[in-house]
C-alpha cells in the first residue's frame, strides 16, 4: 500500500459520509483518475467503498484482515508490531521473519500473512493456513537470556494468546497444553512455534511464530482436523476482529515478553499452572524416539513438565510431545 | 581445482621421478599448453612442480595447506570432510556453513578457510585469521538431541582439538579453559564457536568452528594477542602439517561426537576435568552482564561449570566468560 493509498484511506475514515474525488485531487495532488486507481486498490484489499456521482467516495465497511492500516492504530505497544510486514500469501512467516532477523531487523518486527502456503507447527508438522480468516504473524526477538531459556518462550507466549483472546471473547473454557498450544473444549485453537537462532553465549534471534484458528467455519478443516481443532468464531458465536486480537495479541507478548526477561517464568508460573489442561493427567510424552510416561504433577520453575512415573520417581521433561492417555 | 588439475596432481604424486608433459596429454586428453596451465595452477596454490626439457614435470613438495588434495587422502571418518568445501579466503566459515546448512548440506559437510577476513570468537570478538599458517574450520552437524544439550558441543570439541593436537605434538602441556578454549603454557592456542539453528524440540543444525594457532610465528600476532595466545609451532618447535591436523581433528571430532550423541557428555567429562585449567582455581564469571565469583570445583555431568561463592554456596554455570583471579 503506497503513503497516497493509506492516506486516501484515511480521508475516507475521518469523514463522516462522502468525500469528493476533487478534495482527494486537491489534498494528494493527483489526478481523478490515480483517484479510482487508489479506490480501486482499497476495494481490492477489502474495503466497501460506495461511489456515487458529484458526491464523491463513503467508507462502508473496512475489511477484517490483519492489514497494516487495520492493525497499527489499534496498537498500544512500543516495540511489537511497530515495524510489520503484511503478506497476503507466504510460504511461511516463521521463514520470512527468521530472513529479516538474519538481515538485522529490529527487535519487535512483525510478519503477518493472510495465507501461508507452507505453514509449520512444531515437530515437521504442517499449520493449516487458509486465507482470509485466521492469524498467521510471526515476531522477531532478541532477548538477552541464555539460549538455554528459549523454550520458555512458547509457554509465555500461549498465556498471552489466551489473555489477548479472552479480552475479545470473554467466558470461553481456554486451556494451555504443554508446552505449546492453546486449546478451547478440548480442541486446538492456537499452537506456537519457536526457532532459534543462538551461540553458546547469547541468543541472536527468536522467531516466535503464532497460528489462531479465528474465524474459520467449522466445516473448513480438512478431515484429519475435522474434531481436533476449534475456532473462536465457533466457540465464541461471533466473528472475531483479526486486528484486534493481533493488537491485543502484540501487546500482551510485549509486556509478558520483558517480564520473563527480568524475572523468568516465576511472575507467570501461577496463571500457567490454572490453565494447563495436563495437570493430574496420565501422559505419554515422545521426546526424540523415546517414550516416557506418567502423571503430570506440574511445572518447573525453569518451565519443565513434571511426571511422577510409575516407580514414584519424578521426572522432569524439557521438551517432548505430550499425549493425554484419556480425558 | 578441475579433475583435470586433480589427475595431473595425482598422476606427479605416483611417480618417483619427471612425468613427462605428453603422458599427462596422453593421460587427459588435452594439450600441451592445458598442461602448462594446470601446473601453473598447482603452483599457484602452491605445489612446488620442477619442469625440465625433455624429461617433463616433477612434484617436489606440497604446499602445507589444508586444500582438498591435500586433506581427503588423508581422511579417516565416514561422514565428517566427506563433503569439504575449501576457500583461500571468506569473512567467516561459520557463516559459510549455516548458509550450506539452511540449503540443506549433508551432516560432516566441512569449509575450511586459508584466511578469514572476519573471523570470530565468542561474544562476538574477532578471531584473528590470518593466511597460510593456521587452522578455520566449520563443521555442519545435525545431532538428534534436545537444544538444551547444544552448549556441550563446545566442550567436546576443545577436547578433539587436544587429542588431535596429541597425536601430532605429543608431550605439550594443553588445557581446556571451560567452555570453550585450548590452552598451552597458559596461552590460547585454539577456541570453539558453536552456532545453534533449532526450534523448541530439535537442532536443525549446529555449525561447530574451530579455530588453531599452528604455524603462526610469534611475533605474527598483532599487539593485543601477543602475550595472550599461541602458536603449536612456537610450543613444539616443528613446522605442524596443517592436512594432517585438520584430519586428525576431524576423525576424533566424529568419534566424539557420535559418543556425545548417544550417552551424554559421560564418558569424556573424566578427561575433560582432568585436562581443565580451572579445576580449584578463583574466577569471576560474567554471565549477560551478570557477574558472579568463586572457586571453580569442578564440572556438572551437562558440561556446567560449578562454583562455590564465597558464602560456601555452590553454583552451575551454563554458559559465561570466566577471567581467573591470580594464576
């Protein structure tokens, strides 16, 4: 979108009913016909704009897509999103991100794309990424912790998907499931996906990559997800704005992002501890080919899942995939 | 360097005395004037290739360089070297190779450099690289373990360094200074850099870098260093053959590695404690800004260094840059 475009955009928000071509002329010093052009391009993106003769342009309805002109003056953060790439399509933000945090872009720079054409979960696993519908971004970080920490941010950042959704659709039985995704009624609506880029010493750069099933209808998975994942719009009963949860989203991460700085998981244990949907469960947990099985009797402080196994001896697990043996 | 120019080599190397110009034509299918220009190339890199009328060309030395030519006869490993990329000059191998990796090369893909133009050491210092004397080498490795387990990588390598540096020099007093370092007569002689590409339940790759002093003379090194480092040829009096040392290196480095990979750091801590240099002494560790003080006692079974603070606590170290007090 050129500065022509978002400005013309903005003339269309601020009036109340029509704006004439002539003004936008005037005001952006271009023709009536770049005018259409720009309008054209609006309309593209999503934007309903009436025309109608010798009165001018109307703003009906904005569209809700995570587009920058949506997303930005909704954001409440310093750093998060203020620097945000928006793809309609990509093969993978996690990808693009990783890319422009490889080139030294900043902390806080955001990658949004409307459809993902390759998107990952953890594990080689694909993330379901249709258009039009979902949240697909990715934000660049670069923490001064131990690389070792790392893993800690997928907790941090499943809390902050359930506190940035439950602000927009309160009442809803949100879940977090060790160490990664975010369930709804015992489906999955969100996962989160890290890639790490460290030496011994310092991290260089954290991908931290989020999907939320948002407003997908229900028949809209393929089989295999059909009964295994959930939307907001189903369990909420309402479409949701993508730019707000987004910007709800950005600035939860923020403020939780540089509390886990200074003072690790600690702050977050508890709200963690509340939500997780394995606590007292039997699980198996898969870490590289190996199986290890238990109950699930909590947390670490450093973000660990903790199994008592059938001996009685605790175990704790760093990183694994977790199978709930019966709900 | 072409097949042909390979051939030509090989063909000097199995003969006692001259190969004549019109056996290498005969042998390669090209002219006289091909001929002239590969050995113009072979001297270039330089092969010292006498020439004489009528009796042909004769091999008089190779060069001692870490060329391909020169380290794959050498080699005694199934993986590591096998794929060997071999630059006279780059900014940093570590970085040539996590491009190879993210393009997807083969575990054991090898880049060795003649000289790097920015070279680097941990914290992001400079790693002083200059050519045809020394040892840059970087090493892609996959290992099927958890990226918790990535920093130990660092001290099995400083262990291969010594080992390979045994089997050439036997009888120098060498040392590991935790994490990451080679010392000889208190000096720095060769440093580890590992650089970690993962996501929160495997390494995609680890580039693993290894830089020697070996045939630098002392007064090579520039103002800041001279005390501070030096080279195998200083300590062992000899003229060390980069080729042999590199794939030494590379044999004990697969051999470890693969050890590490299926039982931990375990079986090597027992040599590592007793090569150590700072087993009982008093260091100040600074840690992300952080600095703690104590007497080094020892090393945890995860490569950790352990301190006991002056209030007779006893703490782990994952990572941090360790000054000792007094020697």
């Amino acid at each position: 979108m050129t500065p022509t475009t978002v400005g013309i955009l903005d003339l269309l928000r601020r009036s109340q009913g029509y704006v004439s071509g002539e003004a936008m002329c005037v005001q952006h010093g271009i023709s009536r016909a770049a005018v259409w052009k720009h309008i054209g391009g609006l309309r593209e993106l999503g934007y309903r704009i009436s025309s109608a003769p010798r009165r001018g342009y109307r703003l009906d309805a904005a569209p809700n897509s995570p587009l920058p002109t949506e997303v930005l003056p909704l954001l409440a953060t310093h750093r998060f999103g203020r620097a945000y790439h928006f793809l309609r399509r990509t093969d993978s933000t996690n990808r693009v991100a990783g890319e422009l945090a490889e080139a030294g872009a900043a902390e806080g720079t955001t990658v949004v794309a409307d459809t993902q054409t390759a998107g990952r979960g953890r594990l080689g696993r694909e993330w379901f990424s249709p258009p039009g519908v979902n949240l697909y971004v990715s934000i660049i970080l670069r923490p001064r912790v131990q690389p070792v920490r790392a893993p800690q941010l997928a907790l941090v950042a499943g809390l902050c998907v359930v506190r940035a959704v439950r602000c927009l659709c309160p009442g809803l039985p949100l879940r977090l499931k060790w160490p990664n995704d975010v369930y709804c009624d015992r489906r999955k609506l969100a996962g989160v996906l890290c890639d790490l880029s460290a030496d011994m010493d310092e991290i260089r750069h954290l991908i931290l990559g989020i999907g939320v099933n948002v407003n997908l209808p229900p028949t809209g998975f393929p089989g295999g997800l059909a009964g295994a994942a959930v939307t907001l719009q189903e369990m909420a009963g309402i479409e949701v704005s993508r730019p707000q949860l987004l910007a709800g989203l950005l600035a939860e991460l923020e403020q939780a992002v540089e509390l886990w700085v200074d003072e690790g998981l600690g702050p977050l244990l508890d709200e963690w501890r509340h939500l997780s949907i394995l606590e007292g469960r039997e699980v198996r947990v898969h870490v590289l080919g190996q199986e290890l099985t238990g109950t699930v009797t909590g947390l670490s402080r450093e973000g660990a899942l903790r199994l008592r196994t059938a001996t009685g001896k605790v175990r704790e697990v760093l990183s694994g995939d977790v199978t709930v043996a019966e709900w």
